[in-house]
C-alpha cells in the first residue's frame, strides 16, 4: 500500500468517536463472531493493538442476568478489556432483552449490542436475530426496553444494534429501520448489507451502507468483506460510513487492527506467533474439550491466508489436544509460506 493511502486510512480511524457518555478510541471495530470472537481470540486482539471497540460472542439473553462470568463460555471477559469490550445480546422478548442488558451495565463494560443481524435459524425461528427486521414494532420495544434498562444502571452507556438489509434485497426498509432504532435509543449501529438469509456467500451490497448511513441520525459502522486495508479506506471513503467492523479478516490475521490504524509492519512469522499466543489464550480461559473445538474453528481462518490453505489445514487442525496443535503450528507454519493479499474464498465462506 502506498504512503499516502495508509496516511488517509490512517487520517479517517484514528479519529475518536463519543456515544453518549463514552469514548471508542478509534473507528475500527473486532465484529461479533459466535465460537470466534470469544475471550481467548480477544486477548490476542489485545495484545497486538489497535481495535477500537472489542465485540463478544453473542450472548443469548435467556439466563444472562444470573450468569457466572467465570463459567459461562460467551459472557466472559479479561478486566483489562472491560473499557473496550460491548456485550452483543441475542432474544426476542423486550423484558428478557432488558434484564439482560441491565445486567452488562452493572458489569460496567462499555457497551451493549443488540444482535438483529444473524440470519441463523436457531435465532429466527424464536423471532430473534434477522427476524426482528421483519417486525420493526417489536425490535423498537426491545431497543427501548434495552436503553431504559440501561439507564438504570448507567446512563453514559451506549446501546447499538448490528443489523443486515433485512429480507429482501431493497434496502428501503434497512434505511427504514436505522430511523427506527435510533428514535428507540441506539447510540450506534453497525451495518451488514447482505439479506437474510444469505449467509456470506454473496457479496455484501456496499451501496446500501451508504444509504442507511446517509439516511441515519446516529454513527453508522459499515460491515462485510473488508480484507485489505486498500477495502477498509474504500468502504470509509464510498459509502461514508463512520467507521468500519471487521469480522472474518481479523480471525485471519488479528495484527490486522494494529497494522491499519497504526501502520505497524508485521513479519511472516507473525502467522505462527498468533496461533500460538491463541492457544496459550485457549488454555488459560477454556476447559481442553471447548479449546480444542475453538482453535479447530480458528483455524480454517488461519488456513485461508495461505495460497494453499485448504491442503495446509487438516495438517494444523491434525490431533486432539492444544499441545498437538502447537507442534502443527510450529511445524507448519513456516516462514517461507506463500500468502495471498486475499483469503481463500473456499475457505472463508464456511
Ligand atoms: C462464524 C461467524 C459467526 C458470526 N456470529 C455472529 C454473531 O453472533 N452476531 C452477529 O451480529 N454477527 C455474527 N457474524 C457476522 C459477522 O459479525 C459479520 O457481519 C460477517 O462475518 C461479515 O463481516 P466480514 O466480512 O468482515 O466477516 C458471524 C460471522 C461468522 C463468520
């Protein structure tokens, strides 16, 4: 990337940004990732830099207000992140979706998310997720009932909803629905254009970012298929969202944060330290069964930096134990290995 491209992307997320009584210290955001984003994968994030706001696992918000961090897999964080860290909450009912957002205002993170973005079936058929884009009545009494909750507790804390174009590939109704959500209390949203319940195997509608953020009262964050920093500086750019949230990518390559808002240079080793610092990570906060399963999903990411990742993974996911995958990492992941600028797409669309 050219100098002046990187001092321009460079110019556009180090820019601080206020929701309500709070400040995300840059523009470029870890999305929330189910079975990828959790306590491990961030503490990684962590330890190279540059992520503005760190997004949860999604939480499902049965349960959530008597749930022990110190068991659960998804409501489970590092103090140090605290600051930084917005819990994503999943459900469907207003008063379940409340108790459970008062709940992460008493744990004083820094904010709340509303998931109305996963297309996922176990999700939409309890008329969560996606679904509520198709009941905009309903998900404006959840976010109010979120934002009131929250207001209990504390009121400098923000609430945003990540939310994708809806059913249908008409944007109106997404344009629609960011009015919604920002008259019901949504300090912040973040946009993924693809309609449900496509999952990501057709390209997001960039377009459509623009119109949503054109259209809303509140910061838009724009969402899908950001890659390259070249990507991140053309979704700010051509769709002049307020910041940008990157979900499959930084599973990939979690320096990612670091390199695009700092211009920090990363060697080829880098690929074979993140695996391992991943597995320390797993070790420490996970049982061996769940951290075994983690590091198998982190690895198809991994896997798809490299010109050929798809023969290279069964080989790093080879074994049954963290200690067997260390072995992998350090033996496979060789300096010399080719990587592409792009992932495999065979690999990131699973
Ligand atoms: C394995 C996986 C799990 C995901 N889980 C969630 C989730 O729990 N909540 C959510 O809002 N989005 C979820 N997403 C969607 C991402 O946040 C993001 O919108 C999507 O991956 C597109 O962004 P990307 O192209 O940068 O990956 C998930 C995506 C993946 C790949």
């Amino acid at each position: 990337m050219d100098m002046q491209t990187i001092e321009q992307l460079q110019k556009l997320l180090n820019r601080p940004l206020a929701l309500r009584g709070r400040e995300a210290g840059n523009r470029l955001w870890l999305a929330p990732m189910a079975g990828l984003g959790h306590v491990a994968f961030r503490e990684v994030v962590d330890g190279f830099g540059g992520c503005g706001l760190l997004f949860s696992e999604m939480c499902t918000a049965r349960g959530l207000d008597t749930e022990n961090r110190h068991t659960s897999p998804t409501f489970r964080w590092r103090d140090q992140e605290s600051g930084r860290l917005v819990v994503q909450i999943s459900g469907a009912d207003p008063r379940e979706m409340a108790l459970a957002a008062e709940r992460v205002a008493r744990e004083g993170l820094f904010g709340v998310d509303v998931n109305m973005g996963c297309s996922a079936t176990a999700l939409t058929k309890r008329g969560a997720g996606a679904a509520l884009l198709r009941e905009p009545e309903r998900a404006a009494a959840v976010v109010r009932a979120v934002r009131q909750a929250v207001d209990r507790v504390d009121p400098a804390m923000p609430v945003l909803v990540k939310f994708r174009t809806g059913w249908s590939p008409d944007p109106g109704p997404a344009v629609e629905m960011a009015a919604v959500l920002a008259e019901a209390g949504a300090d912040a949203l973040v946009f993924h254009p693809r309609v449900a319940p496509d999952r990501r195997t057709r390209p997001p509608v960039w377009e459509h970012i623009r119109l949503v953020a054109g259209a809303a009262s509140v910061p838009v964050f724009g969402n899908g298929n950001v890659q390259t920093p070249e990507d991140c500086l053309r979704m700010l750019e051509s769709t002049g969202c307020a910041g940008v949230s990157v979900g499959r990518m930084a599973v990939a390559r979690p320096w990612l944060f670091a390199s695009w808002s700092s211009g920090r240079e990363f060697g080829p080793q880098v690929y074979r330290e993140a695996a391992l610092q991943l597995l320390d990570a797993l070790e420490l906060h996970f049982d061996s069964q769940r951290a075994v399963q983690r590091y198998r999903k982190f690895a198809v990411y991994l896997a798809a930096n490299f010109c050929y990742g798809h023969s290279l993974l069964p080989g790093l996911i080879k074994g049954n134990s963290l200690e067997d995958f260390r072995h992998t990492a350090r033996t496979l992941l060789q300096d010399g290995l080719k990587t592409g600028t792009r992932p495999s797409v065979h690999l990131f669309t699973r």
